[in-house]
C-alpha cells in the first residue's frame, strides 16, 4: 500500500551519492559543511529551517530528551533539534533512500552520535510504549489516509506530559489542490485533512491541543520569494530540486496558486500527550 509513496520519493536512487556528486562538482567536500549549510535540500518543507525552529521553541526540550521524528525524510529537522538543544532524535521514514541520505549527511557534519534514522511506517512503529520525551512531524500526514492509526501510534509511544508538534499540509476551503506537487504526482497518494478533521484525529488519539497556528500565509510569500530571487544564501550548491527534476517549476507554479487560493494550507499544532 506504501511502495507508491516511497516510490514517489525514490526518483531514481543513490540520493547520498547525487547529492555528494553535485557538492564535488562545484569543487567542495560533502565534510566541509555545518549541518545548516544543507537546509536547501533536507529541510523539505515550507518555511524551512525557520519553522522547525519555531515549531522546537514549543516542545519543553532539554539535553536529555530523547526525541522522535515522524517523517524524517533527509534529516534536517532532526539535526536541528540535535545541533540547537543537544537531543538526542530518531527519525523514522517509509523511504530507504531518504534514510540512508539522512544518515550520509549527518555523518558529513558531525551529528552521527546524535541522530540516527531507521526505515519504518509512522502508523507501525518499531518503538516500545512511553519510549519518548518529544516527537515532532512535518509534512507528513498529507501522505497517509490512516490519520487515526498515524497519530495513536504517536500518542503510544510517547511519555504522558511531552510534546508533540506537527506541522503539515492541509486542504483548504479554496478547491482541490492542483498536481503535481512536491508530495504527490497525482491525487491518488495524497490524503489532505482540514483543519477540523485534523484536530478530531489529533483529539481522538488522546492528544491534548495546546495551540494551532495558520502559516499559509508566511509559506506563501516563503515560496514566493524562494522563486523568484536566488534560492538560498547557503553555499550548497544542491537543492530539493534533485529531487523534484524536471516537473520542479510546475509544483512551485502549482504550490503558490494552492496557497494563495487557500486550496492547501500550512498548519501547526503543539499537543500534549
Ligand atoms: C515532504 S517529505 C518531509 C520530510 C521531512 N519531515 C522534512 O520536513 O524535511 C515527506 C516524508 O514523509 C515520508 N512518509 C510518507 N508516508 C510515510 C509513512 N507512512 N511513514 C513514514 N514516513 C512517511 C516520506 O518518505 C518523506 O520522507
């Protein structure tokens, strides 16, 4: 049921190797990175680092909270959290190809002992009860119909008292959301939630709402100007768009029609478990 979301990721293979590729064909070594230098390509949401840091400010975190990452996709996030806090972060990803990047880069700028990454399905996951002091997810539910199972298999293994942010994609009240976009080539493996739906998951898995924020907005003129003026000041010379290829300009063309109609929102929610 998942291999065409991680299909869809894949592309073609060897993410680590392309991406070292491309830093040595500029002249530069993959080691001579900070792990912020990669936000261009493992940050892999709207708003970028900026947004984990401001989702991170919310979650109670200390040097030893132990801290899980739903969806870690390339790791930027998690190595966010462990470079600013000191925490230690698991990432869990359905894509193998995504984890075995994450592990490569995080070796590259030293966060190796920090951070470790494991294939797995976030409704299934591979950690016993109350295992957790934090857990975070960013744009990862538009990918899975099953809302219920993803989020009470986040409230099991998580410790009663911590904190769970999410941040992710959601339908809007402004139409469909036009294909492709960065997560979805097609509707047929993207699975938007309002805003309403959202909460009655996060509720129902026996989550506490602590607060929920509107970034549309900010992601629009984010993208906006991601677009139109060069895409980052990071001296990466990589960016998600080795990961996107050829169909890059339509999802951006799509993604800032979507966001400025209010077809797909950027929302956050901070929880209590
Ligand atoms: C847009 S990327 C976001 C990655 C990362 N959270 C970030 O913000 O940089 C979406 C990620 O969700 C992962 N994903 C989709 N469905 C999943 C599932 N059922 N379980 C775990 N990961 C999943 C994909 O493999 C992909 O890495």
């Amino acid at each position: 049921m998942n291999e065409p979301v991680s299909a869809h990721y894949r592309g073609g293979g060897s993410l680590a190797a392309k991406i070292a590729i491309g830093i040595r064909d500029a002249g530069l070594e993959p080691n001579s990175f900070r792990a912020s230098d990669f936000e261009p390509i493992d940050e892999f949401h709207f708003r970028g680092r900026e947004a984990t840091l401001q989702l991170l400010k919310q979650l109670n975190l200390n040097q030893t909270s132990k801290v899980l990452d739903i969806g870690s996709g390339l790791g930027g996030v998690s190595r966010t959290m462990a470079e600013e806090v000191g925490v230690h972060v698991t990432g869990v990803d359905l894509t193998q190809e995504f984890c075995d990047a994450a592990i490569a880069i995080s070796a590259w700028v030293n966060l190796g002992d920090r951070t470790s990454f494991l294939q797995g399905d976030a409704t299934d996951m591979p950690f016993p009860d109350d295992h957790f002091d934090g857990a975070v997810t960013v744009h990862v539910a538009m990918n899975i119909p099953d809302k219920a199972a993803m989020y009470s298999e986040a409230r099991r293994v998580l410790k009663s008292g911590a904190r769970f942010g999410i941040y992710d994609i959601l339908q809007g009240e402004g139409g469909e959301v036009l294909y492709p976009t960065p997560w979805a080539a097609n509707p047929s493996i993207s699975h938007l939630a309002t805003p309403e739906e959202m909460s009655a998951h996060i509720m129902s898995a026996g989550f506490r709402i602590l607060s929920e924020s509107d970034s549309t907005s900010e992601s629009y003129h984010w993208l906006k100007e991601r677009t139109t003026k060069s895409p980052s000041t990071s001296p990466l010379p990589v960016t998600t768009q080795l990961l996107f290829g050829t169909d890059a300009a339509k999802m951006a063309k799509n993604q800032l029609k979507g966001l400025n109609e209010r077809r797909m929102l950027t929302y956050s929610f901070i929880c209590e478990a």
